[in-house]
C-alpha cells in the first residue's frame, strides 16, 4: 500500500516551487516523476475515504492544480509547454494506481487537449494545448459524435444515458448558437472549459467548440450513485442557446468519412489508449495493495503455495498487459509525430494495437482486480465500517471503465484486419 512521505495532505514542498514556473517550461522539469509519484502517495491515503463520501473532486483538482500536472498533460510542440505522449501515459497510469477516477479525469483532459492540433491550422486561432497550460485550464468533454437519441453511444467518452445531443445553429461571422445536451463520463462539474462535439444545423458536420461552463445558459446535472470511478466528476450538460464565438471553435469534420484526413482520426484513439492506461493503473494499484495487505497479514504464511500461485497468475497477467500497452503506446506516439504525413495504412494499424491492448488490459483490469478480493481478508475487502482496504472501489472503478467498451468487436476487427488486411474505417468515432 502506498505511503505518503509526509503525513500533510498535499504535498506542498513539491508544489510550492512549481505553481509560479512559467507555463512554456512545464515540461522540461526533471523532477516530474518525483511529483508524480508524491501527487499519487497523497491520493492513495485517503482514496478509500473520497470514494465512499462520492463528492465532486473539487479538492484533488486543487491538488492537481497546485502540482502542475494539468499544464504537463497537454499537447507539447510550438507554443505547446506539454510532455510527450510517453511521458503524459506514464503519469496518467501512475495516478491511476493511487485513483482511477483521477486517471480519468486527466485522461479526457489529456486527449482534449489535443483537440486543435488534431484539427489543424485551418481549425482557427486557438492553439487550445498552450492556452490551456497558460490558463491553468482543467478540460473535460468529448470529441466524439454526441447521440442522436437518448441514450447511450456505447462510447467510454460518455456515460450511459443523456439527452438528445446538441447542436449548434449558425449565427453569423463565424459563430454559432449553442443548445441540446449529452452526457460526459469525467471533469463536467470540475472543469474550466467543455470540448463539445455538435451537429451544425445547416451542413451536418462534426463541429467541436469551446465552452466555459460557468457561463448562465450552461447548466451541469452531476451523476449521482454511480458504482465506480465517483470521483471522476462525470454529469450532464445541458447549453441553453450558449453563444460561441468565431474564435471558440476549433474546428469542423466533414460528414464525409472519404474527405477526413487519417491523423484527425487519431482523436478518439488517443483517447481510448489514455483510458486503457487508467484501467491498467487501477488493476497495478489493486494488486500493489494487495500484496502489501498479504505480506502483513499473520493468517497466511508467506510460502503458501496458493497465494505464491495466485500472485504469479496475477502479476504474470499486469506484465502482459503492460506489454501489449506499452506497444500501443509507441505506435501512437509514432503515429502523432507523423502528423499529417500519417498513412491510412499506419493509422489502422495504430488503431488494432490500441484495440488490442484495450481487449487485454481491460481483461487483466477485470480479473486481477475481482481475485485480489480473495487474497485479503474478507473482513477487510470491503468493511461496511469503513475503516478496511476497500478492495472493492477497484473491482467497482475497473467495471465502470470498461464496461462501455464492446470486447468482441473490438476482437472481430483486429480478426478482420489480420485475416483480410480490412482498414477501419475514418469516422472520428473509431
């Protein structure tokens, strides 16, 4: 089990020499692991007490804030101050470990932030990675297509049930009208500004705009009860004729899937590949904690073979999937740095590895996080005193992640790549 080096609540030795540091050096800090690694010991002590009280994570964004690690986890490149797409996963899956709803709510950040550079120099003014980082901005939304009915998109950028999407309606110069509603999956009741896919009224692309939730027609309904990642600020939002700006739209997609280039396409990849990180960190940080609740344990000697048994399969399982991630992982990198040069041949191929380590990660996610359960104590998985472990927040944060995610086509189009070399399709939504 993970234990802080100091018994404060926030690391404040770390924070107190970053907060002030200009935003277009975020990244160059070599001290990056080290916050990284005290940011997740600070969450790791009270995760269990933060799941069960279910409140929107108004304080670990606080914490987040005061760390850095919201300007580190942005698009890097010209006027861009964040890390590379390696070092953005890494930190994403460490933090995980210590809190999966936390993993998410800086994966979505992550992947939106990446929005205009996907988009392009056409897609307007906004550089939305380095006004991020400058603002100190915590992003949440989509850029997937929003539904077009109640219901779910069967997508893990959103969660299962919403309103009719929204849609935007010209306004003149530039600017558009606002209104609808959709549900998002992490960040809409702590975030400073919304990514928002919407439907133009007139031509039917994919336009994606920014919003600022505080605005008076914004309106946030959080998801209350929910089994698993509770922290991740998931919700409902409904735009009441918000008003967008020229300058707030970051671009549009075609709704011809022939005339949409292969690296914009790579939006919702990236996303889901910062997902499979979260659900590797949740099932690496059940089994850490496991092991270390194992090891103290006095009812159990430590060369029962079951137990040896069990940690083998178990950890055996973490390192396969991390291997299959960490492949997907290079590939997307590859694939972001190619940029526009990226061939519809190597973005598919990107597009299989992320959907296999999707396919393997969550597996591993699932199992290893349902038998760490039998490695404790049962008293202890999950005490209705609150004062256990809580071994269930991971099995609970691993089923909520995974669960919008369909394995067997996932499976069936990594089969009909490999036995027909079949491209997936170039629609945003992969």
């Amino acid at each position: 089990m993970r234990t802080p080096k100091k018994s404060a609540k926030r690391p404040t030795s770390v924070t107190a020499d970053r907060v002030d540091r200009p935003a277009d050096r975020v990244a160059e800090d070599e001290n990056w692991p080290r916050v990284t690694t005290e940011i997740a010991d600070d969450l790791a002590v009270d995760a269990l007490a933060r799941d069960r009280a279910g409140k929107a994570p108004f304080d670990e964004v606080g914490r987040l804030q005061e760390a850095g690690l919201p300007a580190l986890l942005t698009a890097p490149g010209p006027g861009g101050p964040g890390a590379d797409w390696r070092t953005a996963c890494a930190v994403i899956r460490e933090i995980s470990a210590a809190d999966g709803s936390i993993g998410e709510l800086l994966a979505h950040h992550c992947a939106l932030s990446w929005t205009s550079r996907f988009l392009g120099p056409a897609a307007g003014p906004l550089d939305l990675g380095a006004r991020t980082a400058r603002e100190r901005w915590l992003l949440a939304g989509s850029v997937e297509p929003p539904p077009t009915e109640t219901g779910t998109t069967g997508s893990p950028a959103d969660t299962s049930t919403g309103p009719a999407g929204p849609a935007l309606t010209p306004a003149g110069g530039g600017a558009y009208v606002l209104h609808g509603g959709r549900a998002f999956a992490s960040g809409v009741t702590v975030a400073d500004r919304l990514v928002v896919a919407a439907r133009c009224t007139q031509t039917g692309d994919l336009t994606l705009v920014l919003v600022d939730p505080a605005h008076p027609a914004v309106f946030t309904d959080p998801a209350a009860e929910r089994v698993g990642q509770r922290l991740a600020g998931a919700g409902t939002v409904t735009f009441d004729r918000v008003p967008i700006a020229a300058d707030d739209v970051l671009g549009t997609l075609p709704h011809d899937e022939h005339a949409v280039a292969p690296y914009p396409t790579l939006a919702p990849v990236a996303l889901r590949l910062l997902l499979v990180q979260v659900a590797l960190g949740i099932a690496e940080g059940a089994l850490a904690e496991a092991r270390d609740v194992s090891r103290a344990g006095h009812a159990v000697r430590g060369d029962d073979p079951f137990l040896l048994l069990a940690y083998g399969e178990l950890a055996t399982s973490a390192h396969t999937a991390a291997a299959v991630v960490e492949r997907a992982t290079d590939a997307l990198a590859h694939g972001l740095l190619a940029g526009r040069a990226l061939g519809v041949g190597e973005r598919t191929d990107i597009a299989v590895l992320v959907a296999a380590a999707e396919t393997v990660a969550h597996r591993a996610a699932l199992d290893i996080t349902t038998r760490v359960l039998e490695l404790v104590d049962p008293m202890t998985a999950s005490d209705p005193r609150g004062t256990g472990p809580g071994f269930d927040r991971f099995w609970r944060n691993a089923r909520t992640l995974t669960a919008p995610v369909p394995p067997d086509r996932r499976l069936r189009d990594i089969g009909d790549h490999y036995l027909h070399g079949t491209h997936a399709g170039l629609t945003l939504p992969a």
